[in-house]
C-alpha cells in the first residue's frame, strides 16, 4: 500500500512570503488603493501606470498595516505589501503576503463553512498547493488569487480560518521525503478522475 503523509516544512528550505497576483480573472484596467499612506487610482496605459494621473513604470506600496483595494463594484482589504506594473495595456497587481495571512484567506474562501477538523484538513491542502506550485509563473509572481491557482480574496473576516492555519502550522502533505501533489474541489458529482484526464500532460501519481 502506498502511503501519503504529512510532513514538516521545517525539512524543506521554503519562503514564508508568497507572491500572489490579485484580480487575476477580473483584470480591472483602473483600481483604488487606500491605506494610511494615502489614496492612488492607479491604470494601466500600454506599458506604464498613470498613478493620480501622473505616468510612471511602475508603483509600489510597502509600509501600511492594511490596504483597501477597489475595483469597479468590487472591494477587498488585504495585508502585505503590493507591486503595480503594466503590460501592453494590462494591469498586474502583485500581493506580497505573509504565509499565514494568505492561508487563512484561501481556507475561508474555498470554504466557507465547516467544522474546525475540516478547516484544518483544508489547510493543510492549501499549504501542500501553496508550496508544490509556488514560482510557476514567469511574470514576477508565485500563485494567482483564482481558482487557477486558489481562491484568495484578501484579509479574511473570520477568526476560524486563521486558527485552522495556526494549529496546522508547518504542515503539509507529503510522499517519500517531498511536497505532495495535491488537488481538491468543491464538487466531484459522485466520483473523481485521474489528473491525466482533466489536464493534458498532468502525471498521474501513484497515491
């Protein structure tokens, strides 16, 4: 029998600060970001920003506790700090966020309710994701804050998640030694599939 365990990341050489690019899906071509720094409506004009209307190549905001970022009639508060940049028209808003506050924000919001063992179970597979998949992209960032990635929608508003993350800490799924690949979903309508069979060229683990 083949056995999958979890594993201490205090074995592996890891970071603690992950990269996620925000409204990936969305993609807004103007957003308002508020802190105690200030207010800046930053768009994206072909390869520059236009921050309070004055042109720049890119824009960052490091030093408050919290941020409020809105887009259309959407509006989120995150922690961490944030690069903007622009590509051929495109807005890239990039959240550097401590390990523990994304966590916390992926396990409320891929679910959103639950007993604590469920929450825990869940965030132990959020971290295994996090940190199996982290760095993939070659644009700067490590995830995104979609379902192509895990969902991430900010500052968490609930104390459950946060507490499932911290009892959890350091732990992940594992397989000979290393980070398991790892996947779950919402719905499986009854069954599941092989990873060969939802995504061209995935390989097919033996747990």
């Amino acid at each position: 029998m083949i056995h999958i365990m979890l594993l201490a990341l205090s074995l592996i050489s890891v970071s603690k600060t992950f990269t996620i690019r925000i409204f990936a899906e969305e993609r807004p071509p103007v957003v308002v970001i508020s802190s105690s720094q200030g207010t800046y409506r930053v768009r994206a004009e072909g390869d520059s920003l236009s921050v309070n209307g004055k042109r720049q190549s890119y824009f960052q905001q490091m030093e408050a506790a919290s941020y409020t970022i809105t887009a259309g009639e959407m509006k989120r508060r995150y922690a961490g700090g944030f690069t903007f940049y622009a590509s051929e028209g495109e807005l890239f808003i990039l959240n550097y966020i401590p390990e523990e506050d994304y966590l916390a924000s992926v396990v409320a919001s891929e679910m959103p309710e639950g007993g604590a063992e469920a929450l825990k179970a869940q965030a132990v597979l959020a971290r295994t994701y996090a940190y199996k998949n982290m760095g993939d992209h070659d644009r700067g960032y490590d995830l995104l804050d979609s379902q192509l990635s895990q969902v991430y929608k900010g500052l968490p508003t609930d104390s459950a998640s946060l507490e499932a993350v911290r009892e959890t800490a350091g732990l992940v799924l594992g397989y000979k030694q290393e980070i398991a690949e790892v996947y779950y979903h919402s719905t499986c309508g009854g069954m599941t599939l092989f990873p060969s069979d939802v995504w061209e060229g995935a390989k097919d683990q033996p747990y």
